[in-house]
C-alpha cells in the first residue's frame, strides 16, 4: 500500500493545476457568456466571401486615395 | 380578404401589401418590408456575410432611424462612459437590446472586425451587452454605432457603469470560490470514500492518519477561502447583534471542521472533511444563483428606447450645441428633439407641446403642456421639437426624489422577512447547551469519552441540515420560476405570496394594458367599408411613433403616398388621387357610447369617412386573476393615480370592491401602510416605486422602469397578468417543502439526541445521520423542480 504515499501526492499536484485551470478560465472570461459558447463553434472564423470582400472594399479605398 | 402578408426576410414582420422591395439571397428572391430592412441585407452582401442568415435561429431586429451618434465623440462624454487604456485606445461597454442569438454577436463582431481602428469587440448574448476597445484617433465610435444602428442593433449606454462592474467582479469572484469548492471536495470524497471503506473492512492506523491529514490539507482551501463569505456574514450578523442565515452555517461549518481537525491531531473520534466540503459547495452553487438571478435585472438598461439620459442641447450665443446631460445646471436652456426622453426635470419655454409620460405614471395618453409647465424627468416628448429651461437636476430631480422614497421604504425591513430567525436562534441556543450538558454529565468519568460524546451531539443535530433547508428551497424555486418566466429578486417575498390576504393592484399597465386599443367604431356614409378605412388609416399611422399609431399595428396597413405628419393636427396621405387625413374627431362624430374614450376620425378629402373609438383595454387575463385570488379569500384592492370615474368603472368592471383615485406616490405609500395585514402590491409605474418597497411582498412587469423593477421583489418576464397566480402556486409549494425539512430535522433529533447524550450513537453512524439528513434536505428541495 505504499504506492498511496506517491500517488495522493502527486493527485493533490494534479488538483492544484486543475484550480489553477479553473482560475484561468474564470479571469479569461471563459464563464461570462455560456449562452453563446455552446454555438460558437457552429460558426466559421474564416468566411471565405467575407474575406474577398473586405479586401475588395480595402483595393477600392486605395483606388480613392 | 386580405391576403396573408409574406414575413420580411430579414426582420419577419409582415410586408406591406403591393410592396415591390425584393433582393436575391442565395440565388433566391425575397421580399423585405421596408427601405431600412433591405439596406441592411444589402450591406451585410456586400461585406460577404451571407451566412448570417443560414446562422441565425431568431428573425433580425429592424433597423429603425437614429440620429444622436455624434454624441459618442464627445470627449467628455467618452471620459464618463469609456475606461482609458494604455497606447491612445478607449474601451466602452454598450447595451444592445437587439442582441437575440448567437448569429447576431457573429455577425456584430465580423462587422466591427472590418474596421482598422477598432482592436477587439465582444458581443455577451446573456447580457446582450458590446464591449468595443478602439483608437478614437483613427477612427469615430459614431461612425461605428450608426453602422450597427443601420443594421438594427441600437447600442445604449449602460445606467451605471461602476457598479456594473463591481458586479461582474463579484460574480468571477463567486465562481471562483465555487470552482476551488468543488475541486477540493471531489478529492475530499475519494479520500473519504477509502476511509470508510476501511473502517468497515480492515485499515491501518498508519494508513488512515495519513488519508485524515491529506482530506484536513485539501480541506483548508475550501474552508479559507471558498467559504469565506458564510464567516464573514456571520461575523457581520454577529456585530450587528442579529441572526442571520450565515450564523449557523458558520457556525456549522467551524464546528464540524475543527473537531476534524482536532480528531486528526489527537488520533481519536472521526472526521468530517467530506461532510463540510459539500456543504459549503452546496450553499455556495445557491448563492450564485441567486445573485444572477438579481444581477440580470440589475445589468439591463434603463429603457429600450435609445439613449436615455445622456443628450440635451444647451444655447450658446443663440445656437444650440449637444452636450452630455452631466453637464447641464438649473437654469440652462435646452432643445428636446421629437421622441427624445427627458433626461432632467425641465420647464416648457416652448408655447406649447405634448409628453407621454406612461414611464413615469403609467398614463398612455400624452399629456398637453403650456408655457411654464414642467417635464418631469422620464417623460418622452411627442412629435415636435421642444424648447425648455433646466429645472432640476440629479437627486433634486422627479426621478431623484422617487428613488429616495423607494429607499426609505425600503429600509423598514419587514417582520416577515426574518420569520425563521427566532427558530434559528432556538435551535442553536439549544444544540449547544446540550452539547455541554454532555460534556458536563462525561466530564467526571471521562475526559477524551465527553469530548468525543459531545461531538457527536454538534454532529448528529446537523445545523447543515436546518441551513440547507431554506437555501435550497429557494435556489430551485428561483430556477423553476425563471422557466415559467418570473424573476424572483427577493426570495423572502415567498413568505408573503403564500400569507397575504390583501392583495393590492394598481390600474394603467397593470390591470390594463396600458396602450391604446380599439374599443368602438362608427362609419360615415359607404364610401369606404370599415375595413378598407381601417387598413388606410393603419397605413397611414405606420411609421408614427404616436402611442395611438399602436390601436392599428394589427390591421393589415394600405400603403399611401406623400404622407405627411401634421404637428397637432394629425396624418395624412394620398391614395388614388384622394387625400385621406387622420384628425381628432369633433362634435357629434365622437362615439357617445365612450364618453371617457380619445375618438379619432379618418376623412377623405373633408368628408369624414369612419370614427373610431380608442381606450385603454383591461388585460384580457384580468377578470380571471382577479376571481382566483378572490376565491383564495384574498381582498383585492386598487390604487391608482387616476380620476376617479375611470378607477370606479374599472373597479365595478372587475368586481373589485376596495378602490381609491387620485393618489400621489406618497399617498399610495400611506393607503397601502393603513392595511395592517400582511399585503402584496402588483405595479409598473415608476410612481409606483415607492409603494412596491412598502409592501410585504411585490411583483411588476418586466416593460417597467429600472427603479421599479428594483423596488420590487419579482419580474414578469412574460407581460401577462395571471403569471402571478403560477407565482404564488410556486410560493406555496416553496414553503410547504421548506416545513416538511424543519418538521424532519425536528423529528430526527428529537429522536438522535437523547441517543447521542447516552454516548450510544458511535461517529459513523453520526456521519450518516448528519448526511443523510442533508441529503433529505437537498432532495426534498429537488421536488420543487417540477413545474405544475
């Protein structure tokens, strides 16, 4: 039963980083909006049309200037 | 007749028969309601955001006209309302109404992402809130907000910035408590878990102490600093010289825990790190619900109507320039545009004009103003463009005054609100005394034995079980009544929704509905019939903000051409070369069935062509509320600022016999305090801010005033009369699980602690008392979950 002596240690070193996870989520405001993170996902960081949109929008500016 | 009218494609109102707008979306024509709608699809195209509407779940908000952006540029307005950072950016947290699903803080955050001068937006849909962090030197918020406005999302500045903040504070501050609460009891548990099963099997002492002293290291965390608000409370209960819900459960807490921890030191007894863990995890998850629940309220902004207080013009050599309300002194002389709000107490310098001033009193109907009347802070102007003097500003202001009454009745805290008090104190006063009473009687005989013996008696008496039971009960009866769409502010109100006997309502908005509908027509000749009359005049009053424009927004509306709003006259418009106008109606032509009723007449080319009659409509609900609570044996009351020949016709309308007219908020104060049962009052005016404090137990809707709806102890999410009857069920059945606990923690110890002063009752079977008395508790709480 030895091996309890090892392994609790190293649980408890297990269950600060785990706190210390948690802190990080909360000061990163991982918890503020729960109603959108769940949907988040659904939606696409990189909208091809957008992009050649805005740089569409970009090229005219400097057309203007 | 009508046909059925095809939803807008981007905000799902119905279109305007004969309407030509269509756009191509996904190879696909669609049709849209209005100019502003088709804008916004156009411009959302054009930015290659097109899937915003395969994203979206909900219907877009409809983009309405804004002017005030400038405003947002005002360096002085920007110090008030933005946090300054470092490297030249500014950072503002805005209110967005017009929030509703996850789609739109996508599409709100592509958008603002295109901009250069703008380093990061964060669009919060549960607080349907918009923090912008940006380079006011590269780029104007104005600029910005009236491209959001283009789009339907009407960004407001929030009511109050500091303490928004202190709260969102709180809450991380909260979860991270219950986050270190909850880690640490898991572990606690497994090591509990092992040393249970080792006292019923076999375990080494060397074993054992060592699990003990790991469970009292995990548990140190939990018990400084997770639960560290229950000491605090307590200690603060304690200077006060009152006891509050924090003191047995502090002092639960701190007993069960040293013993632990002596018994760890001494080798002897048993320990409770599990048992205290949980509790404190438990207690801290119905807290934290409980304090969103009042956050939420507490976080949305004022009104829905665009920048409350935060605009005036004030004159400077004769011109007229915009200001931030803070700025303004007594004295000064400011410019009300067309449907702005009030933002200070203010004189007419104008000749005339008109006020609607249902935000304040609850009236729908605009009230007329001559030169030298005063605006009360709060009122909305009508049409025409206002000029007035500063009358009183801040605390001295109507507003002010109204909050300061609120306050005060607030502070007379009610009997009802600490009726498990004298309990509390009993049952602590004699847990103790027992418990040296054992430790007295062993004493002589045996030391170390009356130490553990006396332990026993704290544990077996579970203070946790008696803290649990209220806590509980409220935390699910908050989450159930947030489902069926009621805020529960204040739980001790619960008390009150069960006992009153009286219950008081006040009229306009509450038992009616507060907005003019359609109660009577008559039609001239047979020109027209009368529902082609009605659908001219619907056309006619579609884009007014006029609160009578609201009786027609169920009639499908003709569009006409050339309309034109006449100032203190009415509308008119043209269709098939025949000018159709919109008047008050005059002598004979007024429905003499409604004598109290507004009669407007639509006429063609002069000739009137139909009157109809408009009034306040009695909520469809309210008879039936009214007849339920009466046949609880409940007196029903009524309060009102009105005249009394309406307040008389609506009180025989709905049988209630108790009435009184023409109250001031002070007298409403006085009238509810001179019943001397315990009472409830319903209310939305702000008026009525004062007497909801008052009552024993208060509820409004959700359309009322921030200062009304924190001077009440529940919210109306679902603006229908009869979800106070759910209310009160929900109430009933809180307290009859609350007594069910008191009366089973009663019963048990009545039974545990003479076994446990005879020194029979070994620590194990103390620990599962303790727990499963806990566990009665919590799941007996749990039943409230199930919505009748």
């Amino acid at each position: 039963m030895t091996v309890i002596y090892t392994l609790i240690p190293l649980s408890i070193i297990l269950l600060i980083f785990a706190i210390w996870a948690f802190r990080w989520a909360v000061k990163t405001k991982q918890f503020d909006d729960l109603d959108r993170s769940g949907r988040d996902f659904l939606f696409d960081d990189d909208d091809e049309l957008h992009r050649r949109a805005i740089e569409k929008d970009r090229g005219r500016k400097r057309d203007d200037a | 007749m009508h046909p059925e009218p095809t939803p807008c494609f981007h905000c799902g109102e119905p279109c305007p028969p004969n309407e030509t707008l269509t756009r191509t979306h996904d190879r696909e024509t669609v049709s849209l309601c209005c100019h502003g709608c088709a804008g916004a699809l156009d411009w959302i195209q054009a930015q290659g955001l097109d899937s915003f509407y395969a994203y979206r779940d909900q219907p877009s908000p409809r983009p309405e006209e804004q002017t005030h952006w400038t405003l947002f540029d005002d360096p002085e307005f920007l110090q008030n309302h933005a946090l300054t950072l470092g490297n030249d950016s500014l950072e503002i947290e805005l209110s967005v109404p017009q929030i509703r699903c996850a789609a739109c803080t996508w599409l709100m955050e592509r958008v603002l992402g295109s901009y250069s001068g703008i380093t990061q937006s964060h669009a919060h849909l549960g607080r349907q809130t918009l923090t912008l962090r940006w380079h006011p030197s590269q780029i104007k918020l104005s600029q910005v907000l009236t491209q959001l406005d283009s789009l339907g999302y009407t960004a407001t500045v929030l009511t109050d910035e500091t303490a928004r903040r202190a709260r969102k504070k709180e809450r991380r501050s909260m979860l991270k408590r219950i986050g270190v609460a909850g880690l640490g009891t898991m572990q606690v548990m497994m090591f509990a878990a092992a040393l249970y099963v080792g006292e019923a099997s076999f375990i080494e002492d060397e074993h054992r102490s060592f699990l003990r002293w790991v469970s009292l290291i995990v548990s140190i965390p939990v018990m400084l600093y997770a639960a560290q608000p229950f000491f605090f409370g307590a200690w603060r209960d304690l200077k006060n010289r009152t006891l509050g819900m924090d003191v047995p459960v502090a002092l639960a807490l701190g007993l069960a825990w040293s013993a632990s921890i002596l018994a760890t030191f001494l080798g002897v007894g048993e320990v409770y790190f599990d048992s205290v863990s949980m509790f404190a995890l438990f207690l801290l998850t119905g807290r934290y619900l409980e304090m969103n629940a009042r956050h939420q309220v507490l976080d949305a902004p004022v009104e829905s109507r665009p920048l409350p207080m935060t605009l005036a013009k004030r004159r400077a050599d004769g011109s007229f320039e915009q200001v931030p309300v803070a700025g303004l002194k007594p004295g000064d002389i400011v410019q009300l545009a067309g449907a702005q709000q009030a933002p200070v107490d203010l004189k007419l310098v104008s000749e005339s004009g008109s006020v609607d001033t249902q935000a304040l009193t609850g009236e729908f109907k605009p009230k007329t103003l001559a030169a030298g009347d005063e605006i009360l802070a709060g009122s909305v102007n009508g049409a025409t463009t206002l000029t007035a003097e500063v009358l009183r500003i801040g605390k001295n202001a109507f507003l002010g005054k109204l909050e300061h009454l609120a306050r005060q009745a607030e502070a007379t805290d009610t009997p009802e609100s600490r009726w498990t008090e004298p309990l509390i104190r009993w049952f602590i006063a004699a847990v103790l005394s027992v418990s040296g009473f054992t430790l007295a009687i062993w004493w002589s005989t045996d030391p170390v034995k009356a130490f553990e013996y006396a332990l026993s008696v704290l544990v077996v008496t579970c203070p946790c079980a008696l803290s649990l039971a209220i806590p509980t009960a409220w935390t699910v009866t908050i989450r159930s009544l947030r489902q069926s769409g009621i805020l529960l502010l204040n739980p001790t109100h619960l008390l009150a929704f069960t006992k009153a006997k009286h219950w008081v309502f006040d009229k306009t908005g509450t038992l009616t509905a507060g907005k003019f509908s359609r109660i009577g027509t008559r039609l001239h000749g047979s020109a027209l019939s009368e529902d082609e009359a009605l659908s001219i005049i619907s056309g006619l009053e579609i884009d007014s903000r006029h609160p009578m424009a609201h009786a027609f927004s169920d009639v499908p509306p003709t569009p006409l051409e050339q309309v034109t709003q006449l100032p203190g006259v009415g509308v008119e418009g043209v269709l098939h070369g025949v000018t159709y106008r919109i008047r008050r109606a005059i002598g004979e032509e007024a429905l003499s069935a409604f004598p109290e009723a507004a009669c407007v007449t639509l006429e063609a080319d002069g000739q009137p062509v139909l009157t109809v009659a408009l009034d306040d409509e009695v909520r469809a609900d309210a008879r039936e509320t009214v007849d339920h609570l009466k046949s609880l044996g409940i007196t029903v009351s009524l309060l009102s600022g009105d005249t009394e020949s309406r307040v008389s016709h609506l009180a025989k309308m709905l049988g209630i016999e108790h009435w009184q007219s023409g109250l001031s908020p002070e007298a409403k104060v006085a009238a509810l305090d001179a019943i001397e049962e315990s009472k409830v009052m319903v209310g939305d005016g702000l008026n009525d801010a004062p007497v909801l404090s008052a009552a024993n137990g208060s509820i409004t809707f959700a359309q009322a005033s921030d200062l009304t709806r924190l001077s009440a102890g529940s919210v109306l999410l679902s603006n229908e009369l009869k979800t106070i009857l759910l209310l009160k069920a929900h109430a009933k059945r809180s307290r009859r699980v609350i007594t069910q606990s008191f009366f089973w923690v009663l019963v048990y110890n009545v039974i545990a602690v003479p076994f446990a002063v005879a020194g029979w009752v070994p620590p194990w079977l103390a620990a599962i008392g303790m727990s499963g008395s806990s566990l009665f508790v919590i799941t007996n709480a749990l039943r409230l979950k199930r919505i009748t």
